[in-house]
C-alpha cells in the first residue's frame, strides 16, 4: 500500500522534555521531525498546524496512564487527540523505552521513529483494536519505516 509523495508538510512538532535522560540524545529532534514529516505526507494530512511533544519518565507516564485510562502502570507512549488546528499529545516514557530497545534489540531513532508514527496515526484515527484495522494500520506504518530507511517494526530481531 504505497501511497505516493504529496506535498511536504509544514507542521513542525513542539518538543518538550521534562526528563534528563532524553538530552544525552540530541538527535531525537531531528528523529521525531522527520517521522512526523513522513507520517503526516504518508497519509496525506495537510488540516494541522500543531502536535506537542512530552518526552518524560516513567513515573509522569504513569501517572497520566492513571488518570485518563485509569491504568496504574507506565507504558512507552500515550497519545491524546485535540481540536483542530492542534493534532494532540503525545508522551513518551525514557525508562520503558530504553528496556524495550533492551529486550527488543532496537535502536533509539528506529524505535522512536516507530513510537511517534504510530502515536500520529491513533491522534489520526486509527486503531488496532480490530484485525482488519491492525493490518491496515501495520502495513501503513511499515511503509513509512521504509521510506524513512529502517525496517519492518513487527518482524523480529535475532
């Protein structure tokens, strides 16, 4: 399902963090932009001027998981969709991501490029929750891995 080239999109997402650990890596901006970039002209969405950004711990994660899912536990991302002109929210937790790229054998810009695609695409209305959406939502998300020149996210790393 290659969707081709549109236009280039002009939303730059707002980036803050609140946490150390993320500044020993001063290329995340650039990352997170470029897999914003993409995912936005992948899908060809050009109705939004502005996405935040909170890169964060696990214990701020987890509270935010707590009140709004009412999930008491951290997790890698959170995404809250928004009012136009401002696509929504997205949060990261350092300390869960960091153990996934452990026990994923990920590296930190791949990974991450794959957090904020997929966080983009549920502030865009997709969803995993049904097979036929999940794979729709997958096949998506692996193009526009390709098109940044990393893998396939879902096949396993030996």
């Amino acid at each position: 399902m290659r969707m081709k080239k549109y236009s280039k999109n002009d939303l730059v997402p707002d980036i803050i963090i609140d946490f150390d650990e993320w500044e020993k890596h001063s290329e995340i901006y650039s990352v997170i932009e470029k897999a914003t970039e993409q995912t936005l002209i992948f899908v060809n969405n050009t109705q939004y001027d502005e996405l935040s950004i909170l890169l964060t711990s696990n214990k701020n994660i987890a509270a935010l998981n707590k009140k709004f899912r009412n999930i008491n536990k951290a997790t890698n991302i959170l995404s809250f969709k928004s009012e136009m002109p401002h696509l929504g929210d997205i949060v990261l937790s350092y300390e869960y991501i960091s153990a996934e790229l452990i026990q994923q054998s990920k590296n930190l810009n791949e990974h991450l490029s794959h957090l904020i695609i997929h966080g983009i695409l549920h502030l865009l209305d997709f969803d995993h929750e049904i097979e036929s959406n999940a794979a729709e939502m997958e096949e998506i998300e692996i193009n526009i891995m390709s098109n940044l020149g990393y893998k396939n996210p879902y096949l396993l790393r030996e």
